[in-house]
C-alpha cells in the first residue's frame, strides 16, 4: 500500500503538470517552437522566451492586443535558423519583422495564411524557394519586403490579390519571367515598388502608369525586360524618380508626362534605346515603296476609233504661249537686277557705319568666338560693354586685350581670370551661344542682378551681349569656386559651429556678414552662379527647383532650393552629382533614396564628420533642415529666414 508521503508526491507532480500545459496557449507553444527552430542566438535576443513564463507577451520583442500575439520583432539579432509553419497559428499576428538576420530556407506557406497580416519584412537574409501562392490571401498585407534574399521562381498572379499593398521590394533576388498581368491597374495603392536586380523578363506592364500613388522611386533596373518602354510611365507623379537601366528595353523613349526632362542616366544599359534624352537618334521609320498612280479607266486618252481624229494646238495658240513666257522671263530678269542694285547699295552703308563704330571704341568680341567667319546677321542688335559700377575704368579693348586664364567650367559657362594692364583682376563668366534671348530680355535680367547689393552676392561690374556672346564680368574673388569652399582643397569639412553660424547669416541676409570677409568669400562664387542660372542658354540643374523648368516667374523658393542643395552637400561631402558605377543621380535623389532604403546616417554623412559622433544629433538636424528645403512642392518648403533662424538656434 502506498504510503501518504508517496500520494501527496504523484497529486504535486500532477499539479505541475497541469500548471505548465494550461500555462502556455498554442500562441506561446508556437513562440517556443520558433526559438526550438534556431541554430543560434549569439546575443540572446530571446533569453526570456521561457516555458516558465505564463504570459508570452512579455517576452522580447513580442506586442499583444487583448492578450494576443500582433507583432514579432526581432531586427539585427543575428539569429540563424529558419521559419517553422507553427507561425501560422498566430491568427492574430499582424506585424513580423525579423530583417538583417540570418534565416534560411523556404518561407512557410502556413505564414501566408493569416490573413490578417498588414506587414512582412525579411530583408536581409538567405530565404530560398518561391513566394507562396497563398500571398493572395493576404489582403490587408500593406509592406511585403524580400530584398536580399535568394528567391527566385515568378511572382505569383495571386499577388494582384493584395489590393493594399503599398510597399513592394523585392530587390536583390533571383526572380524570373514577367510580372503578372493587370500589375499596375491592381496595385494602384502601391507608393513603393523596387524590383531591381532580379531576372524579371518580358515587356514592362503597360498599366504601370496606373501606380500614380507612387513616392520616390520606381526602380526596374538590372533584369531584363524588354520592349518598348509604355507610355503610361509618364503618367507617374513627376516627383518620382524611373530607373529603368540595364535592361533589353528598346524603342524612343516616350517624352511625356514624367518622362520629360529626364537625364540619360534613366535609361542607361539599353542598347536599343534611342531619342532623346540619350544622344543616339532613331532612325527613320523606312518609307514605303512608291507606288504609281491609278488612272481611272474614264480619264484614259480615247482612241482613234472611240474618238475620231485627234486634233492638236493651233498656230494662234502656240504664238501666245511662247510670248506670255518671254514676258514672264523678262520681268523676272528686271526683278533679280532691282534686287541685287538694293543689296550692293545696302552693302556700302554698313561698311561706312561699321567703320564708324570702330571710330567710337565698339569693337565686337570675336576673341571668344568659335568661328571667325560667323557673321551677325542684319536684324540682330549688339551692345558694346555695358558698365553697372560707377567706378568700371576699362573698356572692352582693354578687357580682350588682357591676360586670362580659365578658372572652371560648368554647366552655365567657362569662368575666365583676367588680369588688366593696369594689375586689375577681374573674372569674366562666358555664357557661350545664345541668340534665342533678345538683347531687352537679357539686358533686363542682367541689370536686375546688378542692383543687387550684399556680402553674400559677388558684384557684377559689367556686361557685353551679341547673338552668340554673352559675358558677364565680376569683382574678382581669390578663394576660389562653391565646390572648394564646400569640401576644401585639403577636404577639410566646412561644418562647424562658426560654419553653421555663416550659412545662418547666409540664409537670412545677415548685415553683419559685411565685416565678416571670410565669411563671405567662402560663398560668394558660388552665388554669382546661381543668380546667373536663368540667363545660361544650358543652365545647370543640380541647383534648380524643379518647377523652374516650367515657370517662367521666379519665386524666392527657387532660392530656398538651391540652399537645400548646398546644405546636402555640406553634410555629406559630395558633389551636386553623385556617381553610382556607371550611373549619376543629384545629390538631392541620392539622400532620398539612402533614406527609402533605410541605410544609416553614417552612409550619408562626410568621413570626416562621422569622426565626431557628439555631433551627430546636429548633423541630424542640419539633414532635416536641408531635406526641408529641397521639398518638390514649393509651398512645402520653408522661408528662408526660418531656415536661418533654425541655424542660428543651433550654433546658440
């Protein structure tokens, strides 16, 4: 017979037994297999993950909403393992976020049947095998993210069936064949869309001009679509950024909508591409072969039978043919004299004025002309150098006569450095060819840009414009261009307490940079460019807000752009264009794209900045400010003096 001690031992072993089961639901058993299912957890991400622990919505990084599982989170943890189908009994689960780990394997089918889920994102792993068929279920799935992985298979046609989709990246696998058909008119909720670097074959969807909810970019380079790129693609918002490189793509490039005013970096790696923007032209369509004309069988020359004898034209008739032509050739004869007598008389007078001109001091500025046989034609006006400074004591022949040397191209012209006989230096901005811009336009804009008076903006002494000359001479600044001051001959970083305090100055017009030389040398250049942007005949547009392309009324958001840019610069210490491999995008869709991809600050910030991580916060703030500024809507940005004043707060 038992004895009382031995009862009392099975009833506590009974009592734990069913203290453990009714403990942990399917929910926390499911938690637990997904911890079983991993090789390794180096930083004991889920050391709390425990079956001693009653309540698994404590255990690290899980979320619960009315003592159920919504969220798994386990970013960056170094787990290794693979994804077990027990996930599927989380019928509650919303959010799964387990990127930048170690996973491998296939994705499990049962995940894809909680239909529930709004977010998927496993970037950053080894998953193999194909997208389920299932994802159709998953109709309130707002973010699937697979980006480097190692999928591959087609994407299936279910997918269509996520009609709230908003962010799709599949970037970085191994997809093939084309993408399903209705793609754009099903996914119209898309705002993110990066299928790049994959083997997605076939033409491009011709409804993906449907996704006009699209932000930022719409990336389908490196695969291998092919065809003619749809015209629909111009139906995107403008502000969207189409990279459609690398690709079998062929045909003009539709010039609409978004298309227009695209740079060739868009549709580089396309040999079939031609038209603009890229500098290969289309070749003419082939005519069709000539075909002669019908003659109808009722406008036939009768015959002798059908139409008795054929009768020619009289003697009467002849004479007057041949002498209405004699008077006709006549006339034209008298007509050709008159009209050369005009032209050689008109020839003499402009000789006597051109002499007289030169009598004067005008003298054309053929020095700087590409071609000397290049003539003006007789309509076009042409000034002799114009003075907008009281104290200009040269003149034209004195300026050509001098000494120069080029100090930089851009896209607005060569800056020459010119040194007088008399030892003063000056720098000369050639604006090369541009006789669509009339002398009163262009007198008008130069003129206003001579008004201006401020440390900040390098005075404009004079000018000089012909139809295919135009020069702009300036105070001349010994510290060099936009591009030194930024990043430095010694690529020293320009951001600094004292430099925030300038750029606050700059932004806000300060007086006091007036005693300031430095200060204002540092910049100076550099807005002498931008205020002549609009009177280039090819202006530069790493500096320009996106609506001047198509407004010709400035605004001072234009300006408030261009700071933005040079902000960007600053902070990230590259240049306006930024190179990728064979590619270029502006600096200004390179840190929007850093920031859609979710790569850290450091990648964006100078080295030599990031050597100061007390000062990141700052940097933060500077970024902040300048994205602020390069808004593609214009009433978006802010004024320009609560920019300086958000500076000025920094640097306080």
């Amino acid at each position: 017979m038992a004895s009382p001690n031995q009862h009392w031992l099975l009833f506590l072993l009974l009592f734990i037994s069913h203290s453990f089961v009714t403990s942990l639901n399917d929910e926390g058993l499911a938690l637990l297999s997904f911890k079983e299912s991993l090789s390794d957890d180096p930083d004991n991400s889920l050391s709390n993950w425990n079956s001693s622990d009653p309540n698994p919505c404590s255990w690290n990084g899980i979320t619960c909403r009315e003592s159920k599982v919504v969220s798994l989170s386990a970013p960056k943890r170094r787990l290794l393992g693979f994804l077990p189908s027990s996930l599927g009994t989380l019928s509650s689960l919303r959010h799964v976020n387990l990127h930048n780990n170690k996973f491998f394997g296939n994705l499990p089918e049962q995940l894809f049947s909680i239909e529930g889920l709004e977010s998927l994102v496993l970037y950053g792993n080894s998953f193999v095998g194909s997208i389920p068929p299932g994802i159709g279920k998953l109709v309130y799935l707002q973010i699937l993210d697979l980006s480097e992985n190692s999928l591959n298979g087609s994407v299936p046609d279910s997918i269509l069936g996520c009609k709230k989709l908003k962010t799709l990246d599949l970037h970085r696998n191994r997809f093939v064949g084309s993408l399903p058909t209705g793609f754009g008119g099903a996914l119209g909720a898309l705002e993110k869309l990066d299928l790049s670097y994959n083997r997605f074959d076939g033409p491009i969807p011709p409804d993906i001009g449907n996704l006009t909810g699209i932000q930022g970019t719409v990336d389908l380079s490196h695969n291998l679509f092919s065809g003619r790129i749809p015209a629909s693609l111009g139906n995107l918002p403008e502000k969207v950024y189409i990279d459609l490189t690398y690709n079998n793509l062929s045909g003009s490039i539709p010039q609409s909508g978004a298309l227009v005013n695209r740079g060739p970096t868009a549709f580089l790696g396309n040999p079939g591409l031609c038209g603009p923007p890229l500098k290969s032209p289309c070749s003419p369509p082939a005519a069709a072969p000539a075909s002669l004309p019908h003659v109808p069988h009722d406008l036939s020359p009768p015959s002798p039978a059908a139409g008795g004898r054929r009768r020619g034209l009289s003697r009467n008739a002849v004479v007057a043919i041949v002498g209405s032509d004699v008077v006709g050739i006549g006339l034209v004869a008298l007509l050709f004299f008159c009209c050369y007598r005009r032209a050689t008389s008109r020839s003499g007078d402009g000789k006597d004025e051109a002499e007289k001109g030169q009598k004067k001091g005008g003298k054309e500025c053929s020095c700087f002309r590409k071609d000397a046989s290049e003539t003006l034609s007789e309509n076009v006006e042409q000034l002799d150098l114009v003075p907008l400074d009281n104290h200009v004591c040269f003149n034209l022949d004195e300026l050509l006569k001098a000494s120069a040397f080029v100090l930089g191209k851009s896209g607005i012209g060569i800056v020459y450095k010119v040194v007088l006989e008399n030892g003063l230096t000056l720098a000369v901005r050639r604006l090369g060819e541009g006789g669509s811009q009339r002398l009163k336009e262009f007198q008008t804009e130069v003129e206003a840009i001579g008004k201006v008076r401020h440390a900040n903006i390098v005075p404009l002494k004079a000018y000089y414009w012909s139809v295919d000359e135009k020069l702009l001479i300036y105070e001349y600044i010994p510290s060099g261009n936009l591009s030194t001051a930024i990043h430095g001959a010694n690529m020293e970083p320009y951001i600094s307490d004292f430099g925030l305090g300038r750029l606050a100055n700059i932004a806000g017009g300060s007086p006091t940079l007036q005693s300031n030389r430095m200060a204002s040398e540092k910049l100076q250049t550099q807005a002498s460019e931008i205020s002549s942007v609009k009177l280039a005949p090819n202006p530069t547009l790493c500096y320009q807000a996106p609506e001047a392309l198509k407004l010709l009324k400035p605004s001072q958001k234009w300006d408030v752009y261009s700071f933005g840019v040079i902000l960007l610069e600053l902070i990230s210490g590259r240049s306006p264009i930024v190179v990728l491999g064979t590619s270029e995008m502006d600096i200004v869709r390179w840190v929007q794209f850093c920031i859609e991809q979710k790569r850290p600050f450091s990648d964006v910030l100078d080295p030599f900045l990031a050597q100061e991580p007390e000062k990141e916060d700052e940097m933060v703030a500077v970024l902040k400010i300048a994205l602020a500024c390069v808004q593609m809507n214009p009433e978006r940005r802010p004024m320009i003096r609560h920019v300086s004043e958000a500076l000025e707060r920094m640097t306080a």
